[in-house]
C-alpha cells in the first residue's frame, strides 16, 4: 500500500509541475539563447571546417586524467583490506605516476589553451 501511495505522489508532483512549466510564460525569448550550442561549432553550417587542435589535446587529456582518477574511486575499499602497506605503496605509485604526467604536461604547455 505504501507504495502505491508513493509511486501516485510522485506521478502526481511530477504531472503538476510538468503543466506549471507549460503554462509559465517564458519571460526572456532570445534568439541567442534558443540556438543550439554544439561545443562551439554552429551545427547549421559546414562539418568540413577545420578543427583547433588544441581543443582535441585539451579533451583528450581531460579524458585521461579523467579515467585515471576512476581508477582511484574504490581507494577507500582497498584500505579495509588486511594488507594495508602494499596498498599503501601501490596507491602512492599510482599517484606519482599522476603526478608526474601533470606536471609533464604542464611542462610541454599542453593545459594552456592560448599560445
């Protein structure tokens, strides 16, 4: 019973602000702000436009770091474990390892985005 009850609350919240949102007025109409922004590119002219490699190098060491910081997430599960100095040493390399790779790129200027 109580879920049911649950499950028609949120439906029913979920149908009111629904038809709120249809029937504010939407006070700032721009035509700027109704584009579509497609990650600086207008995606009604030309796909053959050349590409700013820096973004890419930018993105594809976001990407990177990125996934290297997910391999940190279960860290804090791997400290309950029963040996917790080979855990320690190998979470301590990993993060040198990070560490360098930063500042490497930071050395070769590959986090500036203006040369």
């Amino acid at each position: 019973m109580n879920l049911i009850l649950a499950v028609s609350i949120n439906m029913m919240l979920s149908l009111i602000l629904i038809l709120v949102a249809f029937w504010l007025p939407q006070l700032n109409v721009y035509a700027e702000k109704a584009s579509p922004y497609e990650c600086g590119f207008d995606p009604m002219s030309s796909a053959r436009l050349p590409f700013s490699m820096k973004f890419f190098l930018v993105a594809i060491t976001f990407l990177l770091f990125d996934l290297e910081i997910a391999l940190l997430l279960p860290l804090p599960w791997a400290m309950l474990s029963t040996n917790l100095k080979t855990t320690l040493i190998i979470s301590t390399m990993f993060l040198s390892i990070l560490a360098l790779g930063l500042a490497y790129e930071w050395k070769q200027k590959g986090l500036e985005w203006t040369e």
